[in-house]
C-alpha cells in the first residue's frame, strides 16, 4: 500500500457525519487525533431517530465530562438544548402509549405513561436532527477535525500499515484507523459482505414516515388526564399509538412555549408478518391506516406533509462482525432494530464512550489491533440483540391490552433501571469531581443499554419474552402471560412499592420532579437491598444543589435577556459579539490561557473602573 506523509495521514478518518459520526469526532479531535470525516452528502439534511431517552441523554453529559467537550452535554437537556443549539427542536417529558382497537375510540384506560426526568437533569428533547447533526459536525470542525461532504468513498484498502480510502473523484486519504458510521449503506458492510443474510434480527417491520404541518395536539381530541390517569401532557411526550399490528409516532418540535419550528415527526411502523408490502403510495397507505382509528384520525386529518413521504422495506439489518483489523461500525452502520423506544441513538451513544476510550488509547500507544476493540464488538451486538428481544415482542403483545401493559412494565423497568446506574455516576462526579465516576461506564456492570447487562433484569425479561411466545404459539392466554410477567416483577424487591411496578394500574409509575425524585433517592438509601442502595447512590443534597444551580441558570437567562433587551431599545452598541466562555473552545486552550482570555474580554468592573480614571487622568 502506498505510504503517505504525516501531512496527509490521519489519526482516525471517520465515513458519516451524522450525530454519531460527528461526536466521535468531536471527542478524538478535542483530544488531538487528526481526524477526517467523510460525508457523502452535506448538510443540513432529514433524518429519523429524534427522540431521546434519559439514559441517552445523561450519556451525552457523561461523554461531555469525561471527554471535555462540554458543548455535547447541551444535547443532554433541552433547556440547554434550545439555548445553545436549536430553537427548533420539541421538548419531551415522557413516553406516552396510547393502545387503539380498530373502528374504535381510543379508551383512556388503555393508556400507559413513563414520565422522564426533570430538573436538573431533564427533561428530554425531540431533536430535530437537520439542526443538531449540522451543528454536531460544525462543532467537530471548530476543535480541529477536517470535513469533506460530498465525498464519497468508492474504494477501501486496509493493511497492517493502515488504511486507504479513495474517493469517487479519485483523491485518496490515508489514515491509521477507519470508523464507519455511514448507516444501512455501510461501506465496510459491502465491501467485507459482513451483512447477515437473513438478518438474525426478529422484528420484522417497515416505515411509512415524513414530517407535517397541522397535527393537532392530542390533548385536544383524545382522553384527558383525568381519564387516562396520565400525569404528562400527551403532546409534551413521544406519542406511541400502538395497535394489533403496528405503531404510529407522533413527535412534535412545536409543544413549547419557546417553540420556533411548527414541524411535526409523523410515522407509521407496520409489522411485516401481518402488514406487508401493499405496492400502494405511502401516503395513501398512511391515510388509510389513520382512518381505521377515530382517535388518529382526529389528530392528523388536519395536517398537511412538508416532506416528500418516504416508504421503506424491511427495516432490520445486521453484522456478522462490527469490528475488524483497521476498522470499527459505529452501531447504526452495524445493525438496526426499530425506531421504537430510540434504540438507536440509546445503543450509538453508549458505544460512543467506550470506543473513544479504546481510540485514544491506540493512538497513545500507537497500536491499532483488533483485540483492542472486542469489547466494543461484543456491546454493540449484544445491545442490537436486546433491543431486539424488547421490540419484537412489543409488536407481539400488542395483539392485546393487558399483555402490552404488562410487557410494557418489563420495558420501563429497564429503562429506569438503566436510567438510574448512569444518573448515580453522574451524580457522584458532580459531588466529588472524581473522574473515576466518569472512567466507570467501561466497568462490565455499566457497559449495556437499557439494563442489558443488569442479570435480575435479563432474567425478568427472557421470561416475558417466552411467555408472550407461549401466546403467540397459542399454548397461553394473553390473561395468563401477562398475569406472570406481573407476578414476576411485583416480586422483586428493589423496586420502591408505592411505583405499583408489578400492578396491573400503575399504569405511570411515578414522575421524576424534584419531591418524587428525592423520595426515590431515600427510598433506595434506607429501604432496598444493599446492592441496589449502591446502584442507585444519588446524594440528596447534591441532587437538589443540582436543581437549585439549573434554576440559578434559568433564571439569570431570563434576567440577562431582559436586560440585553431593555438596552438595545436606547443603545446600539454593545460587546454581546464577544465568545461566551462557555463556547467551543480550542483545542490547545489551557485552564490559565482561558483565564487570560478572560481577563481581556471580560475584565472585572474594578479593573474598567480603574482604567477609566487612568485614561481620564492622562487626559487632563
């Protein structure tokens, strides 16, 4: 392989600029990695997968943490989110299931509800991804990573020396290391044939799927809180309209007060063994499944796509193999489940942080083996097979309400448990500034999604998952499957009583606002096993510090907007053009250089003050 100089080799050269793609980089090049990414289209551009969850978005404050690039943790908030990033994206403070029978109006007890958390580290958002995958790949780009969009890689050469890669305009780049983060149209995939034919993946689903205008909030046309029981604004939450056969997403970017961008995520996911391909047009096909449901049809008869409709096939896809001699799939070029409960994002960014690990590790060492990255190997499809189990079985129980409500439970058991295992991490580092809070996601205990590796909750859950096949063979009523799975997890005993995990009611758990959160906490310090008070170790004290910091925040915004405001009304100059401090800084920048910095741009009242009678006594 032709060898190339080191002003024309790369450290790491990454294929895809999504927010996968462009996070990695972010995190490499802030560490001083040469860094190329390459896109094959440009920005800004539409894409799926926008709602967040909050093991998700705590990862992303984690990652900004550990890595020092403290712009990622914005994704982790919306609050923060909106501020800094994007004013056009939905905020999200639940997942809200709505169950529907065909011909029928949606029942508010056939509701079920996980509100997310709140302040300080909530709530949740609905990222509209043209926005945050532009400005990801921009902020890649301001701490030194170099970007080529429309380019587009036709050949891949890897050896011991390295890899080269040649694009279809014939320039080559060399680099030590590839990462392939370009989707379904993996280049590694085709040119290694490391796509399973067929799929071991279950879930069989497609997707009708746009973005619309006109959808009316569901909480003007379907159950009110008081009929349903449920805690959060139905059109503040990810709306799942499930059905025997299917699911319809409802993601809005305009239920804020704040909101600028009127634009609705729309889908349809329809199982493929029941629903097949119907040649017709994707919007007709859409339309004519919304009419078999009043209640869905009330909410977007009105509305209107701004987007050409995109109908796809089938939309799983799996790797023999994610990780190899010179390369690594980030998770969404290795395999894909279903958009239900955001399993690609959840499963991207946990890869993230343990790949980023073993990246500068390679580099600080200058070793590129394989054997260095197996353990993302083995994250990665264990994570895409758990998903699986999850979401296929979701598809399943739907055939019935009280078997969806209890399948449903085992989901939201794991994603709280999840949930709780990385907020306790980031507590812990927020009270103590450790960085080994931070270092623990590599720990096995920590390395999964949505409680993969936690053993009680696999256990709860290959039970269910055979129950519900039990059903599905007709060897078990859809009364008896759910009365077990109920049983099983009312057995637990970490899991606070009063949530009614284990009820057929407790169709919400709890919410996370400030009181319910610091009672979960003392219920966990004094009332559960000692391995769970472990698992879940959340200072009371440094979480409501946290929540009193978050308001402090808001609250100087709001003051300092009003009073930006109240000036520019009698003044036009002014020195808000000057970088933030907390802006994307470079990457060479130290702690004393950003204290010169500082200094110069932002001078302390006494020393202006100083400097104004210097200059007027030179005057005179």
């Amino acid at each position: 392989m032709p060898t190339s100089g080191a002003a024309d080799r790369y450290d790491v050269a990454i294929l895809g600029s999504g927010l996968g793609g462009a996070t990695l980089g972010a995190i490499l090049a802030r560490s001083g990695l040469r860094v190329l990414i390459l896109e094959a289209g440009e920005h800004p551009r539409f894409a799926i997968v926008e709602s967040l969850i909050p093991e998700t978005s705590l990862r992303f404050k984690l990652l900004a943490e550990r890595y020092d690039v403290p712009e990622i943790g914005w994704l982790g908030t919306f609050h923060d989110l909106r501020d800094h990033i994007s004013g056009a994206c939905g905020v999200k403070r639940s997942f809200a299931f709505a169950w529907h029978q065909e011909g029928q109006v949606h029942q508010g007890e056939h509701s079920t509800q996980l509100p997310t958390l709140t302040p300080p580290v909530g709530p949740d958002a609905h990222l509209f991804r043209q926005d945050t995958d532009a400005w990801m790949m921009a902020l890649a780009m301001r701490y030194g990573a170099e970007v080529r969009q429309r380019t587009r890689v036709t050949r891949i050469d890897l050896s011991e020396e390295g890899v080269r890669l040649q694009a279809e305009d014939g320039t080559v780049f060399h680099a030590e290391m590839l990462v392939d983060g370009a989707g379904l149209r993996s280049p590694m995939a085709a040119d290694k044939g490391l796509r399973e034919q067929p799929t071991r993946l279950r879930t069989d689903s497609r997707c009708l799927f746009t973005h619309m205008i006109g959808v009316t909030p569901y909480d003007q046309v379907g159950p009110s809180s008081d009929e349903s029981g449920m805690p959060v604004p139905w059109s503040q939450s990810t709306l799942h309209h499930c059905f025997d056969g299917g699911w319809f997403w409802v993601i809005p970017f305009d239920n804020h007060v704040d909101a600028t961008n009127p634009l609705c995520s729309v889908g349809l996911l329809l199982d493929r063994r029941k629903h097949p391909e119907s040649g017709l047009d994707a919007e007709a096909e859409f339309r004519a499944f919304a009419a078999r449901f009043p209640s869905v049809l009330a909410q977007l008869q009105g509305a209107r796509a701004v987007r050409p409709w995109v109908s796809t096939g089938r939309l799983q896809y799996s790797s023999s193999a994610t990780c190899g001699e010179r390369f690594v799939m980030l998770p969404h070029a290795a395999g894909f489940v279903d958009p239900l409960y955001s399993s690609g994002l959840s499963i991207t960014v946990t890869a993230i942080d343990l790949l980023a690990s073993r990246l500068l590790a390679a580099h600080r060492e200058a070793d590129w083996s394989a054997s260095r990255f197996e353990d993302v190997e083995d994250l990665i499809q264990g994570a895409l097979d758990h998903y699986d189990i999850i979401v296929s079985r979701s598809f399943d129980a739907w055939a019935d309400f009280d078997l969806w409500n209890a399948w449903n439970r085992v989901w939201a058991l794991g994603n709280y448990l999840g949930t709780w295992g990385v907020l306790s991490l980031y507590m812990q580092h927020r009270g103590t500034g450790d960085r080994a809070f931070l270092e623990a996601t590599e720990r096995p205990e920590h390395r999964g999604v949505l409680s993969s590796q936690i053993p009680e909750f696999v256990a709860l859950r290959d039970a269910g998952a055979a129950d519900i096949d039990a059903f599905v063979a007709g060897d078990l009523s859809a009364a008896d499957a759910a009365a077990r799975i109920l049983e099983r997890i009312d057995a637990l005993d970490f899991l606070p009583p009063y949530m009614r995990f284990g009820e057929a009611g407790g169709r919400a758990p709890t919410t996370f606002t400030l009181p319910a959160g610091a009672r979960h906490i003392l219920w966990y310090r004094f009332f559960a096993p000692p391995r769970w008070r472990a698992w879940c170790r959340v200072g009371l004290f440094t979480y409501a510090g946290a929540a009193a910091s978050a308001l402090r925040r808001a609250l100087a915004r709001a003051a300092r907007r009003g009073a930006r405001a109240l000036r520019d009304t009698f003044r036009a100059n002014n020195r808000d053009w000057v970088p933030d401090r907390q802006g994307p800084r470079s990457p060479s920048r130290t702690r004393s250089d950003r204290h010169e910095h500082r200094q110069r741009h932002h001078p302390d009242p006494s020393s202006r003050l100083r400097e104004r009678r210097h200059r007027a006594g030179a005057r005179r």
